[in-house]
C-alpha cells in the first residue's frame, strides 16, 4: 500500500481492548521491543475506532519511545469486511506486476463492494493465469493513518492479519505445502478463520464472539506485558466459545461438500490468538470435531523468537512482511 526505503520500523496491532506495538530496531526481531497498552472500552468497538481522540493522545505519549517522527509503521486492515476474490489475468502479466494491473483493471474487469478499496494480491501459481486479491474498505485505515500522519510518523505497509499468520506459521514449520489447514485466530470478542489449502489461501471469515468487555479485567505486569481475565462466571462465555466451535464444524463441511464436491477437506485446525482460554478452546475442538487441532503455543513462539509469546503471533508475521521499495 505504501512504500518505505527505511529498515527500521513500528508494527502495531488494535483489538478492541489493547494496544500491541513492536519496534524493530535493527535487521532482526532480537533487536526489537514489545509494548501492551489496554485501551478504555469504548476506544474501538467491533475494530471500528470510535475515539480518535483518545489514540491519538496514546500515538502522542508512546512516540518517542516507538521511534520518534519519521518512523514506519505497519498496520493490519480490520478483519471484519476483508474481501477475498479469484480473479483471472493475462498470461503476458508477470506476478510483480499483478498489483499494479488490478489497480487498473478496479471498477473495469475487477469490481470490488468497495470505494477506494486498499487491495493486494497473492499469486499461488504464476504460470495458471489466476491470482487471488484481497481488498477492504480504506475508512479505518485512512483514520489510522491520519493518526500517524499527525504525530510525524509514515504508514509503511497496511496488510491482512490471516497472511501475516500464515507468514509466522510458515517460518515456524507448521504449514505442509501437501495438507489443507483451518487458521483460527481467537481474540476475546473477534474469531478469524482462513483455509489455506497446498500453498493457497481459499476462504476467509469473520466472526464475533459476545461478550461484555466491561468484564474483562486488565492487569498490567509491565510496559510489555498486559494480562487479561474474565471476571466472574466463565461458563456462559465458554458457551458462546462452543458455538463457534460448532460454526467452524459446518464451515469444513461447506468447504468440503459444497467448494469441493466432497473431494478435499480440512486436515488440521491450527489454533492462536490471544484468548486467554484458548487452551480449553484447543481442548473444546479436540473433544467435539474429527478433523485434530494444534495450538501455537508460548513454547513454540519462544523458541523461535526469545521473550515473545502465542499471543504475538500476527504481530511478528507483521513485522516479518518483506516490503520493498
């Protein structure tokens, strides 16, 4: 979406209720910090910013320590209105040239339910004519930018969080090329699913988990770390938790029956986010449906990257994105 000839950089990430910004200082995440910020309900309800005053008065507080004016920084597009399309091109269009065609063909050959919509495009086989575009509305992301603009900081890159998932799962081998997988990411009040099937990102959806964020207590351990728990019986949650569950089961039936005639299907469930309950989650679909989940775990991400946890997944696959002049 931007381009940017600096190394150094500021992926962030907004949930409803925090603030995850990592600050890559050098040519590796080693030479990184992490900040947690939790955010007054209220701030950004269902990743739509209804407070731009109170962002941009924490954007102001943490620059300095972010990077200062001049700084890049990345962004995720909400989860909740990213489009995923099929679209077939010329054989003479190389790949590295597959955005720029788009851009012009939008609103011609490609028409997206979208004004000004931010696109990008992943070209699984260069050789077969067709590529997938992503695109969403540019009204969040444009505030976000604006935001970032004021304090003298320059958006760099804006990308989808289930290819930043799939960029962290593949560097940390769990992704087979020859395996069909369901990437579910948990948030307390927000699930993302993808089905990435031999190379190829086929379906995406977006779904909300009811909850009263009044409910969910932040504990703050450090500048680095914010813990969040439910306050209260869990049970009802943990029953809105099941009918997700169950919503991901008919999901891998349309995706097997209904896209694939029965003849492909979903072989693993790979299960991240920040849900605190996402090992009973992991535990919930492992007791209830067929196909086997794996969750990505503190352990998995700590050995990859040292004083990182599963929560931060996304994140680093944020920061991991090659971005190129």
């Amino acid at each position: 979406m931007f381009n940017s000839k600096k190394k150094l950089h500021l992926s962030i990430e907004l949930r409803d209720y925090i603030i995850r910004a990592l600050v890559v200082k050098g040519p590796s995440l080693e030479q990184s910090q992490l900040f947690e910020i939790p955010l007054e309900n209220g701030t950004i309800v269902e990743s739509v910013i209804e407070d731009e005053m109170t962002l941009f008065d924490i954007f102001k507080k943490y620059a300095s320590k972010w990077g200062g004016k001049k700084q890049n920084v990345r962004l995720f597009v909400p989860d909740t209105s990213v489009l995923l399309k099929t679209f077939e091109h010329p054989e003479d269009v190389e790949s590295d040239k597959l955005l720029e065609y788009v851009q012009m063909e939008l609103g011609e050959s490609i028409r997206v339910p979208f004004e000004d919509p931010l696109v990008d495009v992943y070209d699984h086989d260069p050789n077969d004519g067709q590529a997938v575009i992503f695109a969403a509305p540019s009204d969040e992301i444009s505030k976000l930018t604006s935001l970032f603009l004021d304090i003298k900081m320059e958006p760099e890159v804006a990308d989808i969080r289930s290819l930043c998932n799939l960029r962290l799962l593949e560097k940390i081998g769990y992704l087979d090329g020859e395996r069909t997988y369901l990437v579910a990411d948990w948030s307390i009040n927000e699930l993302s699913i993808c089905i990435y099937s031999l190379g190829q990102v086929e379906f995406l959806r977006f779904q909300t988990i009811e909850t009263d964020l009044h409910k969910w207590a932040a504990t703050i351990e450090s500048e680095q770390e914010v813990q969040f728990s439910l306050q209260g019986d869990s049970q009802s949650y943990l029953m809105q938790v099941m009918d997700e569950v169950l919503e991901l089961d008919r999901m891998m039936n349309f995706f097997r029956y209904s896209l694939h005639k029965g003849e492909k299907g979903v072989d693993e469930i790979l299960v991240m986010g920040d849900n605190p309950f996402l090992e009973q989650i992991t535990e919930t679909l492992n007791n209830n449906l067929v196909v086997p989940s794996k969750m990505v775990t503190d352990e998995v991400i700590a050995k990859h990257f040292p004083n990182f946890k599963g929560k931060h997944a996304a994140l680093l696959g944020l920061a991991l994105k090659e971005v190129h002049p």
